[in-house]
C-alpha cells in the first residue's frame, strides 16, 4: 500500500511505527492533520482511540492492509472505543 497523492495514508490504512516511544508498534490512521502534514493513529492498546497519536508520515511504515470496519465507521462519524478498535485491528492483522 502506498500513500495517496496528497503524501497521507488513507484512513484505515495499518501502519508500523518506525520512530519514537512506541516503535515496532501496529496501528491504524484514524485521522489526518493536512495542517501540519501528522498522522492520527490508534491501536487501542498504548494509543487509545480517545487520544490519538500524532506522527509524521516519516516516522510510519505503510503495513499493506487495510481495516474497511475502521474506515466505514470514521467516515459515517461514529466514535471508536478502544476495545472494538482492538477487536478491528486483530480481524486485519
């Protein structure tokens, strides 16, 4: 998978964090700062989905899934807790 035009990961895309406290970790985009060019990610395990991290783009590793379940929700603007969201991410992985 690669980044959209635009130099963002599309939301619902897996990601692998390459830099920072939570390095190896898998999570997936819940959102996207154009502002300032972050990533908004979440894993429900260390980054809840209440709170996401924000990362820059150089800093992620696309991770070649994608979660349709994440995507669908974040698109109708329904909220996510955290254990759906791991319930999500364990159905991709």
């Amino acid at each position: 998978m690669s980044r959209e035009k635009n130099g963002f990961f599309p939301l619902g895309a897996l990601v692998t964090v390459k830099r920072g406290k939570h390095v190896g970790s898998v999570c997936v985009v819940v959102g996207n700062d154009e502002k300032d060019g972050k990533i908004l990610i979440a894993n429900g395990v260390e980054i809840s989905a209440k709170k996401p991290k924000r990362k820059g783009i150089r800093h992620l590793e696309a991770g070649g899934s994608f979660s349709l379940e994440v995507a669908d929700r974040l698109a109708r603007g329904k909220t996510m807790d955290d254990g759906w969201l791991r319930e999500a991410l364990r159905r991709c992985k």
